[in-house]
C-alpha cells in the first residue's frame, strides 16, 4: 500500500493543503499563548476555537474577495465562497485532534497540564506526518519525505520548546 492509497484523494487535498500546515500552527501557538494568561485546558481550547473560526472565516473572506477581482466578479458570490470554502476547510480539519484533547481536558479525563502539552506534542507530531504526506505525492525517495517531516515538525516543536521556556 502506497502512501496515496492511505488517504482518500479528496481527505489528502485538505490535509495536505497549505491551510492544513498553517492551522496546526495557528493551534500550538494559541496553546503556548492562552496558557500563559490562566493555564487551563478550557481556557485553551475556548481560545483556540474563536481564533481558528476567526482566522478560518477572515481566509474565506479574502479567498473570496480574491477570486471575485481575479474573474471581475464573473466568478460569481457564492461560487467564490464555496470555493474559498474548500481551499480553506485544511485549517478547522487539521485543528480537531487537538481540540478533542483540549476537550479532554476540560472534562477532566487528563489533567488540564498533561491536556496542553498532549495539545502542542500532538499538534507537532501531526505537522510532521503532513510534511511526509506532501512531499509524497511528488517523490517515492525517503530523504526528502523525512526533511519535510522534519522541517514541517519543527515549527510546531518550536512552539513546543517556546512553551516549555516562558511556563517552566
């Protein structure tokens, strides 16, 4: 089994999307700077939900606007939404699996210290399995998958290495 017969095609066009890279970013870096005002899994998880949404939305929007002035408006509105829409849904689907442990967190299944830093680690680990995927759709040879699982991680271990400096 190749790595493109592990995702659906249409699956591994949002995940492997620029929106997809940037939201897991956007996520670890909400972790590390909600934590930092009152250091709860809820006070995290309400952050990063508001401010995915809001970036989510403000991508949609200039996706739009975009498409609206490259056609001069004969895209028309809503099919330059819809399609602002899709180029953009990588950011609220890569954003879930952190979220359901921010989640966790919040019921108490973890605690809320072990819910952030699963957070961020998940988040860096799934940065790195993007970085994998993407380079695989263009290449079967493995050193340039493991480089750009390892660049694609290292932003979010970055993140990771932020938040262990300003909170320990």
């Amino acid at each position: 089994m190749t790595d493109e017969t592990l995702l659906r095609p249409a699956v591994a066009r949002v995940l492997q999307s620029e929106e997809a890279i940037y939201g897991l970013i956007l996520v670890s870096g909400m972790i590390v700077v909600s934590n930092s005002v009152v250091g709860t899994s809820a006070n995290a998880l309400l952050t990063v939900v508001v401010t995915v949404l809001v970036f989510f939305a403000a991508h949609v929007y200039a996706g739009t606007l975009a498409r609206l002035a490259a056609t001069d408006g004969a895209a028309g509105f809503l099919p330059s939404v819809r399609a602002s829409v899709m180029h953009s849904l990588g950011m609220l689907v890569a954003a879930v699996p952190p979220l359901v442990i921010l989640l966790m967190g919040t019921t108490r299944v973890f605690p809320d210290d072990s819910a952030i830093w699963a957070a961020l680690i998940v988040d860096a680990l799934l940065l790195g399995i993007l970085g994998w995927f993407a380079v695989s759709r263009w290449t079967r040879r493995v050193w340039p998958r493991l480089a750009s699982a390892l660049i694609t991680a290292a932003f979010g271990l970055v993140l990771v290495a932020l938040k262990a400096f300003i909170h320990h």
